[in-house]
C-alpha cells in the first residue's frame, strides 16, 4: 500500500482524539432564582392567547406540536395591523424587564459591595492580631 493507512493507524489516531466523557465540560455556575427572566417575543405573546383558544376549540388534541404549527401558520398569515397588538405587549413586556434587571444588577452590586467592605474589615483585623504578635515576640 503506498501512501495510505492501514485500519489500525486509523483507529489509533481516532482514539488519540477522543476525549473521555466529563472532561471537556467546564461546570457552569448556577442560575440564580432571583434573577428576572428574559421578555417574550410578540409571537410568544400571540401563541399565549392562541394556546387557550386552540384547546377551546380542540379539547381533545394533546399534541404540542400541533398547536405550535397551528399557531406558526396563523401568525405567518397575519398583517403588520394584526401583529400590532402582540408587538406592543412584547415591547411593554421588555421595558418592564429592563427596569428590573436593572434593579437586579444594581442589588447584587450592593451586596458584592458590601461582602468586600466585610472581607476588608477581616483583613484589617488579621494584620492587626499579626503585628499585635509580632510585639509580645520581642519582649
């Protein structure tokens, strides 16, 4: 064979490349529960009330995908004039969530703040019990 590989050069390298599984996931930190959640989209606020009259008129569809596409359909036939509605609870709905992310950032800035004047406290303590040492070790 000139020039190519053989199955086992092949498998070596192959195995060579292969990372074993936990090893290249970085742990991500965890969500904080308190943090607000992103606004909807209109078409997210359109499938709301599009949801309750789906299951009204179909009681026994089950499928969520078929009221997904049932809803998709209808927001594609939909004019600007039909969309306005939905366009403007979205966008009340992102403003709203500015201002409390905004109060979410400014709160855990407080107290990021306030845990570093505390570990501040604690250094000023610990330099002072260390010098404080250093004065009965000269006696």
């Amino acid at each position: 064979m000139k020039g190519g590989r053989s199955k086992t050069e092949t498998k070596r390298t192959d195995t060579k490349l292969t990372v074993k599984k936990g090893q290249a996931k970085k742990a991500k930190p965890a969500k904080d529960p308190n943090k607000p959640k992103r606004p909807p989209s209109a078409f997210f606020v359109f499938m709301e009330d599009f949801r309750k009259q789906y299951k009204e008129k179909h009681p026994n569809n089950k499928s969520v995908a078929a009221v997904g596409k049932a809803g998709g359909d209808k927001w594609k036939s939909f004019s600007e004039a039909d969309k306005a509605p939905y366009l403007a609870k979205a966008e009340k709905r992102k403003t709203d969530y500015n201002k409390n992310i905004l109060a979410y950032n400014k709160k855990l800035a407080e107290e990021e703040e306030s845990e570093k004047s505390k570990s501040e406290v604690q250094d000023d303590e610990d330099e002072e019990d260390e010098s404080g040492e250093e004065d009965e070790d000269d006696d």
